[in-house]
C-alpha cells in the first residue's frame, strides 16, 4: 500500500487536521457518556473482524495446501485438473472481491463480520458501569452481626433461638 498520497495530503491540511483533532478531543471529553463505550465497541469489534479475518486466511491457505499436496480426488475418482487454489487476501484490500478465490469466500467473510457486529452488540454489550454496593443489612435467616466480641449462644439469644443459659440468668 503506497501512503505517499496520504502524507502529502497531511503535509497540506496540518492545520485542518490539527483542528479536527481537538474539536474530536473536545466531542470525547463531553460526551464521554456515549463516546467511549462507542470507541469500546468499535475497537473490541475491529480486533473480532481482524482476528476472523486472519483465521479464514490461514484456514483458506492450509486446506489449499492440504489439496496440492495430497492426491485431493474428486466425487468420480480421479484427479481435479481444473482445480486453482483457494485465496484470500492478507493485506489491507480485504474489502476488493477480485482477491478472493471462489468468490463465496468473500460473501462468507462479509456474513461473518455482520455476525460478530451482532454478538458484539446484541449478544454480549458490554457494561461499563461500576457494580453496586452491596448492603450490609442481614439476610432473613442470618444472625445478625458477625462480628466475633460475642459468643455463639448470645447470638442464638439475641435472634430469639435460645441457647445455652448463662450461670447468671438461672
């Protein structure tokens, strides 16, 4: 990939770029609310569709690999001489069909990225809230204070359970 055009086109427009990044900078700190869990989102979906992406490649690779170097026969039993190998692009032109052999595989890829923008969205959104506090107030059932200063049979007494008596209360 050449990026000559885009420094240059940087080199030109530093002070339109330097300005898009502070308005963007200023956007994320006031509306922080929305913006991060948005970028969270993004960012977690982007490493999904890279890794599936690379996965598919290595998987399209080997299974090509698999079939030129074995005697791959087809459903009649002989050989396939028709037969080109699978490939996928490994670079940044993932989204150009023409680098992609069969062409369903291109298809397939494209199911799987809407796929993983559903789970990442509807299956499994992710919460960045802080969990609540729990109180501390005694379950009904449970012995209330569970701290050790009293004895066992004070707090079967103080719950209305009995207990053993003391020598005093005889």
């Amino acid at each position: 990939m050449n990026f000559d055009g885009i420094i240059a086109n940087v080199q030109t427009n530093v002070a339109a770029y330097a300005a898009g990044a502070v308005l963007a900078i200023v956007v994320t700190i006031v509306f922080r609310k929305w913006v991060i869990p948005f970028l969270y989102h993004t960012a977690e979906y982007l490493i999904y569709c890279t890794l599936t992406h690379v996965l598919l490649g290595g998987f399209v690779r080997a299974f090509s690999w698999f079939r030129e170097e074995t005697e791959f026969k087809n459903f009649r039993g002989d050989l396939d001489p028709g037969w080109s190998p699978y490939t996928t692009p490994l670079n940044l032109d993932f989204w150009q069909m023409q680098y992609y052999n069969p062409r369903w595989l291109f298809w397939f890829e494209l199911f799987l990225a809407v796929f993983l923008l559903y789970v990442v969205i509807v299956i499994r959104p992710t919460r960045l809230k802080h969990k609540a506090v729990q109180s501390k107030k005694p379950k009904p059932g449970q012995l209330s204070g569970s701290s050790g200063s009293s004895s066992y049979s004070e707090k079967l007494r103080a719950a209305g359970r009995g207990g053993m008596k003391s020598a005093k209360s005889r």
